[in-house]
C-alpha cells in the first residue's frame, strides 16, 4: 500500500528562542533548532518553521517538546553551487515528558 502522506513527529529539546523567518499571506513564520537525540547518544539540530497562529504559543530554549508536521525542502541557489534546505514546518507543538 502506497502512503502519501508527508507527516513528522519529533521530539527533543529547543535551544534557541524562535527569530523571525518571514511573512506569507499576513501569517508570521519563526524559526529554531531543535535538538533531536538519537540512539548513538549524538544530537540531530533540525530547523523548525513555526506559525505564529499556533495557539501553544512559543517554546523556551531548554523546553522538551514534540512537535508534529511536515517535511518540507529546497534548493537553495545563493552561493556557489545548489544546497538542498530540509525543514519541519510545525502544526502542532507541544510540551512533553518523554
């Protein structure tokens, strides 16, 4: 069975306050590394797009959170040569235990 679905569930830890990315259609989007742990013991940082519309609000540097959303990329053509931009663009976030 085929699955077409472009869904993400992270959890880890904020390490930096959410900045300001851009705005698209009057919503504001903000950015930050999440600090996701893996089975080595090392940290994946991957960059969260965060809606301001959210209703949890923002996250603190330090807050353990799950986060729920997509995938979404691009190629950055700035510079010399093509760099492929992986981000999670955020739906739902939310303060977790685990």
């Amino acid at each position: 069975m085929e699955q077409k679905e472009n869904r993400v569930v992270l959890r880890g830890t904020v390490t930096e306050i959410p900045a300001f990315s851009h705005r698209v259609h009057g919503i504001e989007f903000y950015r930050f590394p999440l600090a996701v742990p893996r089975l080595s013991g090392r940290e994946d940082l991957l960059n969260i797009l965060l809606p301001h519309s959210l209703e949890e609000g923002f996250p603190k540097p330090g807050d353990y959170v799950e986060v729920t959303g997509q995938i979404r990329s691009f190629n950055n053509r700035t510079g010399v040569g093509n760099r492929l931009v992986i981000t999670v663009l955020a739906r739902s976030i939310l303060p977790t235990q685990e």
